[in-house]
C-alpha cells in the first residue's frame, strides 16, 4: 500500500458528500499530489490534495519572488 500521507479529514463534495481516490495518470499529476473525485457519476467535482513536493516547490517560487522585489 502507499506510504502517501492523506489528508484527514477527507475532502467531501459540497453537494454529495462522499469522494473517491483518483489514481493517477502521469508522474507529473502523482508528483501534484492526490486527486479526488466526487462519487456521484453525475458530479465533476475534484479536489487536488497538494504533496509536500509540490508545496516545497511553491513555497520555493513564492519566496524567489519575494526576494527579487
Ligand atoms: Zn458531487
């Protein structure tokens, strides 16, 4: 099984609730994070749950451009 820490509590659809792990496609998205699906076939809701590696690389971004003000 996978080591991921996932996030609790869960993300829920506003409307039905219940979400469902979405595996991923590419090592880009699995590099992302972990992406939910609302499990109403009906719903297109997603929630992405950022990994630690791209909140670094954000945090990494973010602070690049603070420094160049
Ligand atoms: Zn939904």
């Amino acid at each position: 099984m996978s080591n991921r820490l996932l996030p609790d509590p869960l993300p829920r659809c506003r409307r039905h609730g219940r979400m469902r792990l979405r595996p991923p496609g590419t090592r880009e998205q699995e590099f992302c994070g972990v992406w939910y699906r609302c499990a109403a076939p009906e719903c297109a809701a997603t929630v992405l749950v950022a990994s630690a590696g791209l909140r670094a690389q954000l945090a990494a971004q973010s602070q690049a451009c603070e420094a160049g003000r």
